[in-house]
C-alpha cells in the first residue's frame, strides 16, 4: 500500500513537471518570434516591429518575416515579386501625405514628389530623405538594374530609373503594395 501511494506521488510530480516544461517552451517560442521588440501601432496588431516613429534598423529571420506580413506583402517585400501593372492601389493615387514602408512603417516618400506616370505604378522623383531608402544592384532577367529597398528593414520596393522628372531626372517605380499611405492632418482653421 505504501509503495502505491509513493508510486503515485511520483506519477503526479512528474506529471507537474512535463506540465511546467511544456509551458515554458510555449513561452519561450512566443519571446523568441516576437523579440520583446515594442509593439504600439493598433493598426498593424500582427506585426510587433511596426512604427512609424522608430528608424532603428531591423534585422530579422525570414521565417519571422512570414508570420508577421500578410502572404502578398512577405512575397513583394521578402523575396523581390512584383505586382501586376495597374494593379495597386496607389498608381494614380492622388491624395496629400506620406507613404510608408508597409512592412516595417519607416517613411519613404512624400507625395510632393509622386508623378503622373502610364506604367501602372506608384512613381516618384526622390526619397523623402537619403538613408529612407537603400540600393542594391539587380542583374535579375538578363537587366541591369537598380533596386531600392527600405532604409530599416530592406524590405524589396521596387527600382529606381533615370528616365523621371526634374528635379532630380530619377523614377522611383514602387509596389503598392509595399507603401502604406498616411494622409496629412487637416490644418486647423484660423479665427477670422
Ligand atoms: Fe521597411
């Protein structure tokens, strides 16, 4: 009788401890995937590296990067796809803001510098600010190339030709997909 009951005894505190462990990987999965990085933006609640203020840069796994990105944004971003012509949303976009890198937030252009364009994607003369954006040389499908990445996370935007506008002669042809546009806050009106 006593050797069942310290039989049983035993069943139980190993079974505490296969409980206890279970839940610590469980733990430990979710803070390795998440890297305790500071997550404010409630409309990006999937996505824990989002910001629109931070401009550290980032560096993560792709495997990180496929669970945080919808599938259509992680191909763009991630592994260099683009989007069909006319396609996007923001071709011929017209509205006064900033657009944002949509995997990570860093602000990449402003609208000032988008341009009417018949190729069937976003289009601008120049970055709003030198490091938001990074180039790569791309010898993809037998071109020469240049490709334009975001400055924080290197996430694919597009390419950048010389065939643009004044003042700088540059087209920066991006994927909607990959911008997410922030309008300007109306300016408050003046007292008469
Ligand atoms: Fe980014």
């Amino acid at each position: 009788m006593k050797f069942i009951s310290h039989l049983a005894r035993t069943v139980f505190f190993v079974q505490v401890f296969m409980v206890t462990l279970s839940a610590c990987n469980g733990a430990q999965s979710k803070t390795v995937t998440q890297n305790s990085k500071v997550m404010t933006d409630k409309q990006h609640p999937a996505n824990p590296y989002y910001s629109r203020t931070d401009t550290t840069s980032l560096t993560l796994s792709d495997a990180v990067w496929k669970e945080v990105l919808s599938p259509e944004l992680y191909e763009v971003a991630r592994h260099g796809s683009t989007e069909q012509a006319f396609s996007g949303k923001y071709w011929d976009y017209e509205g006064r803001g900033s657009y944002h890198c949509a995997a990570c937030g860093n602000r990449l252009f402003r609208s000032d510098a988008k341009f009417v364009t018949t190729c069937g994607w976003p289009s601008f003369f120049e970055a709003v600010r030198p490091n938001s954006v990074l180039y790569r040389k791309d010898s993809s499908f037998g071109m020469e190339r240049t490709e334009v990445v975001c400055g924080r996370c290197k996430a694919h935007l597009g390419h950048v030709f010389d065939d643009g506008p004044p003042p700088t002669g540059k087209r920066f042809c991006m994927n909607s997909i990959a911008l997410e546009f922030d309008q300007d806050k109306a300016s408050p009106k003046k007292r008469p």
